[in-house]
C-alpha cells in the first residue's frame, strides 16, 4: 500500500510517499515559501532536486508534487490511483479525536471548530486536505491527530486550577502536544528493549526547537508537558514554557502591551532566544558560544537542561516508577552534552550514562551504563512513518482488512 504523508503550513508542505508494506520512503519532499516564490524539493533514491517553482496557494503545490510523482524520469508512480492513501497530520482535534480518522466533511467542520484552539495550524493544515480533496477526490484520506495520543490523560493531569466552568463552556484544558512523534518513540523504545508497550513505563524527552516531555505509562500517556496551547511547559527555542500568569499583567502594565503584544513576546522572542539576549534560539550556535564563553548562551542551555530534569522528575513520580527514559528530536538526538546534563541530575533515579554511547550517532542506541536501573535511550523520531503507519491500519479497517 502506497501511503502520501502530508504535513501541510501555513507556507510549507512537506510530504513523502511510504510503501506500507515495506516501510521504505520512496519519495520525500518540500513545497516551501508557497505564495510568496516558490522553491520545491524532491528526493528519491535516483533523483534529487531543488528548484524554484511558481506556486501562488497550496493547491498549485500539491499539484507540483503530484506532477513530479508521475513524471516519466523523476516519478516513482504511473498514474495518481497507485496511492492508496493520502495521510494527514492535522494538530488539533480538541476533545473530539482520539484516534486517526477517515476525513469527512464532518471531520473537517469538527476541525474547524477547534480553530480557535490552534489558529497557526489548523487552518493550515485544513488548507492542505482541502488541495488534495480537489486534485484527488477518489483517493481515502486519514487524519492523524497530533493531540489523540494524548487524549488518554486523566482530568487530574488535563484540568487547570480554573473555574470548571470554563471547561465546560470552552473546553480550557491541557491537551499536549508532539502526541505522533510521543506514540513513535514510546513504541520504538519497548521494542527496542524486548518489551511490550504495554509493560513499561517510559518517559519521552522530544527536544527541538519546541519541546514537551511524555510520561507513557504500559502504553497510554498520562500526562504531558505542553497544555492548552504548545506554549507551556519546557522552555523552548524562543517559547517561554511555565510562567507565572500575574508576571504577565505586571509586564503588561510595565511596558504598556496589550495582550497581542505579550503574546507575540512569549512565543516568538522569549525560551533560549530571550535568555541568552537575543544571541540564538539554534542550540547549535549557544554551544558554540558557550564554548567560546558566551555566559548569557550558557544560561540558556543550563535553564533547558534544568526545566527538562524536573519533569523529568515530576513524571517518574507520577508513574511511581520509570523503566525508559528516551531523547528525541533534534536537540535530544544531536546533542549528547544537554543530555549528559540532564542526566547529572536524575543519578536519583540510578540513571549511570555511558560517556561513549552518548557520542554515538544511530536510529536507536541506548546510552546508560548496564548497572543503570533505567534505561536511557535516543531514539529518531519519524513522524512520517507512523502517520503512513495509522493511516494504512485506518484503511484495512475501511476495506475490510484489504
């Protein structure tokens, strides 16, 4: 079963084609700067391209894929009905998703009315379902929630210290984030060790540019760092993580902001940018710095590592007990110093880090000392395959195991 993946943005799509059967990417690419000049990639095992094209809305962009796929030299299709399934990745399903779905109109008003909880995503990522149904109206399509692994959490971990009312009215509650990558890795690390899912407790570190923190206990995530929005918990590239709500009023009253303008600091000019004075918020570039004695680029790192080793903490007691911790994404992937400093303060724990496993580079390595009494683990992330993955099982359910 051929599978198109699709991750649609505001200005960007990024896609792959995946035989499900094999798990092989046959093709992977990007259409960015849509509507503004256009660039698109394209990259098979043959056949690697970069090269401007014009593409003024996405459904130009989709088209310019479609067209490279069948092309007679660079394609790796004869013709549009060899996928079997167009898989999307769509961020927010509220409270009404809790697994991938068939997309129906119904899904698509159901999305829409979640808007208002993901307004940089959603719409975007609706945009791109939209250019596809046009171009490929006979073809399945699968949503893939960003938000539905995580929606095992219990009121206890989901609700704010607000009034319920709220919930009730709005639905303000915490939802969590990076739920396709948390499945991924959570599933891969059991594997990886000879376990089942359903037997370990395992707390995922997905650390990039935006970060957030799992606690997946026997297979279900119970809690997760990020919130009503990706802005809490950890702090990020240039997203603030946890603050105190009344340092906001004070801000606002101090410096005269409205509250467009509080929130454009917070996601856009605070996390490691803002500490380290602006200087980056590319964890490459502060290590680079701090070597260089950069103490404000120092502070960042050190902040990062700190805010990752208490929820760290926080979750293996809250699922009394941890058997896997894993790093991913990438920061956890790339950079073995923030987690050799992440791990300095788990020793609680009985966590020991081989100092040459940490430097090495792999799909999946572990990297604790065999006396360690939790595994540490880093692991690639692949969100793409396990999008292909829910959306060929969406599909066999649909044709009858088929």
């Amino acid at each position: 079963m051929k599978i198109l993946v699709i991750n649609s943005g505001s200005s960007s799509l990024k896609f792959q084609v995946i035989d499900s059967d094999t798990e092989q990417v046959l093709v992977k690419g990007l259409c960015e700067r849509i509507g503004i000049d256009g660039v698109f990639t394209y990259k098979t095992d043959k056949v690697s391209i970069k090269e401007p094209v014009a593409m003024e809305n996405h459904t130009q962009a989709v088209n310019t894929l479609l067209e490279a796929l069948v092309d007679q030299e660079k394609g790796i299709i004869h013709d549009f009905s060899q996928i079997d399934v167009i898989g999307h990745r769509l961020v927010h399903g509220g409270e009404k998703f809790t697994g991938s779905v068939v997309v129906t109109d119904e899904v698509i008003q159901a999305m829409t009315e979640c808007n208002d909880l993901a307004p940089l995503h959603n719409p975007a990522n609706l945009v791109g379902v939209d250019a596809c149904r046009k171009l490929m109206p006979d073809t399945l399509m699968v949503g893939v929630f960003d938000t539905a692994f995580n929606q095992t959490m219990e009121p206890k971990a989901y609700l704010y210290g607000l009034p319920y009312r709220y919930y009730e009215k709005y639905k303000i509650r915490r939802y969590g984030f990076h739920g396709i990558s948390h499945k991924y890795v959570s599933q891969r690390a059991a594997e990886f060790m000879g376990r089942d899912p359903g037997e370990v407790k395992t707390i995922v570190c997905h650390l990039g540019n935006g970060a957030s923190i799992s606690a997946v206990k026997y297979g279900k995530v119970i809690d997760n760092s990020m919130g009503f929005t990706p802005l809490e918990g950890l702090v990020m590239g240039t997203r603030c993580g946890d603050v105190d709500p009344g340092a906001l009023e004070f801000l606002a009253k101090k410096e005269n902001l409205d509250f467009p303008q509080i929130m454009a600091i917070l996601n856009q000019e605070s996390g490691v940018l803002g500490i380290s004075k602006n200087f980056s918020s590319d964890f490459r570039e502060l290590k680079d710095a701090e070597i260089k004695y950069n103490e404000k680029a120092a502070l960042a790192r050190e902040i990062f590592a700190y805010k990752v080793a208490k929820y760290v903490g926080s979750y293996a007691a809250a699922m009394n007990g941890v058997d896997n911790i894993v790093f991913t994404a990438g920061v956890g992937e790339n950079d073995s110093d923030i987690r050799q400093e992440i791990c300095n303060y788990l020793e609680f724990l009985g966590i020991t880090i081989d100092e040459l496993k940490n430097r090495e580079q792999g799909e999946a390595v572990k990297i604790s000392e065999g006396t360690s009494k939790v595994n540490v683990l880093v692991i690639r992330t692949n969100e793409e395959l396990e999008i292909a993955r829910e959306a060929a099982e969406v599909a066999r359910g649909v044709r009858g195991g088929v």
